[in-house]
C-alpha cells in the first residue's frame, strides 16, 4: 500500500516475536542508526525513521493485531481533508472515508465480514454496512512553485512574503520558513489556491532552493567548513577563531594536527528538521606554508629540516625507501 518494507522485516524478528523481543531489536537498532552516532552517513538518519516508524506501529498491542490483520492501512489515523471530509491517513497514502470500507473488505475479505466496524467501531458506517455518500464537488488542483531562500534563512528559519501567481490572480502571502529546511524540502500551505464553483481549495506547495554558502557546506544537518592554519600552529597547537552559526567560536588544535582533519564542534550545526537537538560543525584543517620566506625564516627553517630525521612518506605503501 505504501511501498514501505514491512515491519517485522525493519526491526529484523519474527512475526512470533514477543513484546520484549520487539523492544529489545528496537532499542538496538535506534542506537545503530541513531543520526547523532552516524553523522557522516546521510542515510542513517532514514534508516532510524523507518525503525521508528516499525516500532510505531508495533510495541501497542491493539495495533500490532491490526497490523498482523490488514497491514499498514490498519494502523494510521484519521485527519481532515481540504473540504473538511474525513481522510485515513497511513504511510504515505490516504483515502477518503466512503471508500475505506471497499479498500479494508478487499484486504480483509467479502463485504459484510465487517473489516470497518472492526477496526472503527463503526463510527463512520454504523453496523458494518459502508455509508452511502455523494461526493462533493472537485477541489482546486494543487500548484507547485519554487522560492529562493538563503542559506542563512534555512539555517535559522524567516518569514517570506511572497507574491505568488494563482488562477484568481497575484496573491500575496507571509510563508513561514523553518529552520533547518533543506534544498528541494516542499512545504505545504493547506487551502491557498482558490476554490471552483462549490468545489475546495487547492494547496500551494512551495519547493524551497537554497542558495549556496561562500564557505559551508552543508550534509544533513551537519556542516562542513575548511579552516587554514599556519605549520607552527599545526606544530604546536593553538587556539583558532573559526566561524558558526552562532558567530566566531574558539576552538583548540592539538599540537601535531595533520592538513585534512576533522575536528568536530559539536551541536553548532543545523537544526534537524522534523527531529530534536542540532547537527554538528566539522572544522577540516587546511596547513597553509609561507609563500614568502624571509632570511630570519629561512634560517630557522633550515634548522628545523636538519632536526627532523623522520621521513613523514615511510608509512607509505609505495615507499620504496631508496633516494633520488
């Protein structure tokens, strides 16, 4: 129905699988793929959502049977339509209220088996008989449009007001913006587009494109800055000023810091949308040489180089060793 996998196979146990042994894989698996533990790997956080979702639909007892019975359709929630008509929502899927009933009879059997009353109690039908209906007149067909956003108002949310192009002319409207949307995340705005003759609104769904960072980058809710560093400091260690979101934030290098690594701010990235808490800030560290060297420089450079007896090339497979 909705294309997803199916529960017992996400959490990895048996559709035998005791209560306990559902938590237990639950707990495990949340942990495995948990966003905070894998930030480098957009697709644990998917992964996690879809463990979610399994659990969801399994650790109450009422809809593991209803699960078990009819399958997902038998464990989502009722919600309100664009003219106010009741809709069945589960997954990624829903449908209307008169056409419930057929769609649960062929799941659980010929009409009268009662599949509706059972899982509704009849609240919508009365005594397991499907509800005759008409069907109100046409809604307005939804519309796509983009927007441009910028970088830092994805990052920290905003309110556009926008003027937008519908079928009853140019509309204005004030859009709220949340944090930590990303390129291509489309928000919906519920009855904007206008209604035909006796018909619902439509909605307007706006397709956010953000505009590029001069300098972040961006994965997730993670982001990724290169920070240069001089040779001493890398040497040595130092402590940096290196740019957030939250403004210029001081970080420690640890003497010996190697060109290419990561050091990891943590919470000081996005926020995650949609979840709780804030990405991390990843600092990779550029070494930078003088260009220019003078005489002083030059000297002591020297000096350096004839103290420093340890090839920093001899762990490489394909050191050979030998001299040219």
């Amino acid at each position: 129905m909705s294309g997803k996998r199916d529960y017992y196979e996400v959490l990895g146990v048996s559709k035998s699988a005791t209560d306990d042994e559902i938590k237990r894989a639950y707990r495990r698996l949340a942990k495995k793929h948990h966003p905070d533990r894998n930030p480098d790997d957009p697709a644990a956080e998917e992964k996690f959502k879809e463990v979610q979702h399994a659990y969801e639909g399994h650790h109450d007892k009422e809809k593991r049977k209803q699960y078990d019975q009819y399958g997902e359709v038998g464990v989502g929630q009722w919600e309100t339509g664009g003219r106010g008509e009741p809709v069945y929502q589960w997954g990624g899927s829903s449908v209307g209220a008169e056409d419930l009933e057929e769609l649960l009879q062929s799941v659980g059997g010929a009409r009268g088996s009662g599949v509706f009353e059972e899982i509704f109690g009849g609240a919508f039908g009365g005594g397991g008989r499907r509800r005759t209906a008409q069907r109100a007149p046409a809604r307005a067909a939804d519309q796509e449009q983009r927007v441009s956003i910028s970088f830092e108002q994805a990052a920290h949310g905003a309110t556009l007001n926008l003027t937008l192009s519908t079928p009853a002319g140019a509309q204005t409207i004030d859009v709220k913006v949340p944090p930590g949307v990303e390129d291509g995340q489309k928000l919906r705005l519920r009855g904007r587009i206008p209604a035909p003759p006796g018909g619902g609104a439509g909605d307007l769904i706006l397709v956010c494109r953000i505009k590029p960072h001069p300098y972040y980058t961006r994965r997730g809710a993670n982001l990724y800055v290169d920070v240069p560093v001089s040779p001493s400091e890398a040497a040595l260690g130092a402590k940096i000023e290196v740019p957030s979101l939250k403004g210029p934030s001081i970080m420690t290098l640890p003497p010996g810091t190697a060109s290419g690594s990561k050091l990891r701010l943590k919470g000081r990235g996005l926020k995650r949308v949609g979840g709780s808490g804030h990405g991390d800030l990843y600092v990779a560290v550029q070494i930078v040489p003088p260009t220019k060297l003078t005489k002083q420089q030059r000297t002591l450079y020297e000096s350096l180089a004839a103290l420093d007896t340890k090839n920093p090339r001899a762990s490489c497979p394909w050191f050979s060793g030998a001299t040219t």
